[in-house]
C-alpha cells in the first residue's frame, strides 16, 4: 500500500515520542526506528484531535493483528514524495516449518524463517552494558540477550553462556539472541491457539501438538526482538 503524499515527518515524530517519554531527548535513532513509533498506542503528530482521528489509535491495532498472524509489516518514506507500507504474511496461516530447541526439560518451536544461524558464545562475544543488558558481540554486531529460561521460569541445563547455545533471531530488520539448551531438529508444525489465557503469554504465538501428545509452544520471534530491545 502506497501514497502519493507528503511522506512521513521524522522530527516531528521524534519529537512527539520526546514529549510523550517514549524516547529520551537527544536520543539517535534510526529511520527504520523513527518510523517504526507511529505503531505506539497513542502516539500522533495530528495537530487537532477529531472523532475519527489525532487519537494515537489505530496504527498499533494494525501492526498487533498482523504480528498474530506471524507477519511484518514495513515502512518505507521519502519526504515530499509519499509513504509506502508493505505487508509480509505467511503463505499459509496454519502450518509453519519450525525449529524444535530445549530449555532443561522443555521444548519450544522457533520459526525457521526467523533464524539467521546458531553459534556456541566465546566470553570475549559476551558483554554487560549498563542500561542494556547482556550483548552478544557477532560478526562485528553487538545484539542483545534474551535468556529464555528466566522468560517462561524453567530450570536451564546451564546458565553458563559458553556451554549453551545462542539462536539469532530477527524481526523487522531488528535482531536478537535467544539462549537455549539444545537444538533438537526441524518439522513442520500446525499452529494451535492457545486460547484467551494463555495467548497472553508474552514471547508465545501459539502451540503445537506434537509426534508424542505433547503441546510444545510456538516462540513468537517480533515479541521476544521487541522485549530484547526494552531490556
């Protein structure tokens, strides 16, 4: 979907997101970033507020509804030229290949086409930046951690960095690293929806029945990239 408008102003969302205490005053961001605010509750640039809009509403129950469908959605804007927003959904809503992984005695499900590549962390990779958290310095990249055990209260074979593993993840150009246990091989899965108590789970999309009865939860990727970057 595409305008032909005057584009997206990134001081003027900036600057809202300042006011709002979204952003802290000085604070660098990318355009991507930048952009990426007009998804936050509440969060206009409309000068007059009218019942149909200037409410700061909207936007975020756009980008929420297609996450629960595992799509993305881009931004892309060139000031006096328009504004274009592309939508990436799933070729099939109902199955997805994932990649089964173990935390202590628990499985989880990550979607293989999250998954950038795997790799068993050096200290010298492993990094505590204070307002940050923990960071895993990759290929030149310093990406932040995500310790899944702590997420969902499971008790870890380690909690040693260099003894487990860590899964690079991205969503929406952003990454993330998940630590788990083990990698424990590759199906195909039918996603379930774990109804209304349990589909408030942050970090889980979703179940899956698998091969032995078991119900294995379905890792939601955009989530865990969006708790990554809050910590």
């Amino acid at each position: 979907m595409e305008d032909d408008g005057k584009g997206l102003d990134k001081d003027r969302i900036l600057k809202k997101a300042v006011e709002q205490g979204l952003v802290e005053p000085g604070q660098e961001l990318s355009e991507d970033d930048t952009f990426r605010l007009i998804f936050h509750p509440g969060l206009s640039t409309a000068e007059k507020v009218t019942s149909v809009s200037g409410r700061g509403v909207g936007m975020d129950v756009v980008k929420k509804n297609i996450e629960v469908l595992r799509g993305r959605i881009e931004i892309r804007s060139a000031p006096g030229q328009g504004t274009t927003f592309t939508i990436r959904l799933p070729l099939t809503l109902a199955v997805i290949d994932g990649q089964v992984v173990r935390i202590g005695s628990s499985r989880y499900i990550m979607p293989i086409n999250s998954i950038i590549r795997s790799l068993r962390p050096t200290r010298d990779q492993v990094s505590t930046v204070q307002g940050r958290g923990e960071l895993i310095l990759e290929r030149g990249e310093l990406i932040p951690l995500v310790r899944l055990y702590k997420l969902f209260r499971v008790v870890p074979s380690t909690e040693d960095l260099t003894q487990a593993l860590v899964v690079v993840v991205e969503a929406d150009g952003r990454k993330c690293c998940l630590l788990v246990d083990d990698l424990l091989g590759q199906q195909q899965v039918v996603i379930k929806n774990l109804g209304e108590a349990l589909g408030r789970v942050r970090g889980v999309s979703g179940g899956a029945i698998m091969g032995d009865g078991k119900v294995t939860l379905i890792l939601d990727i955009p989530g865990l990239v969006e708790l990554a970057q809050e910590q």
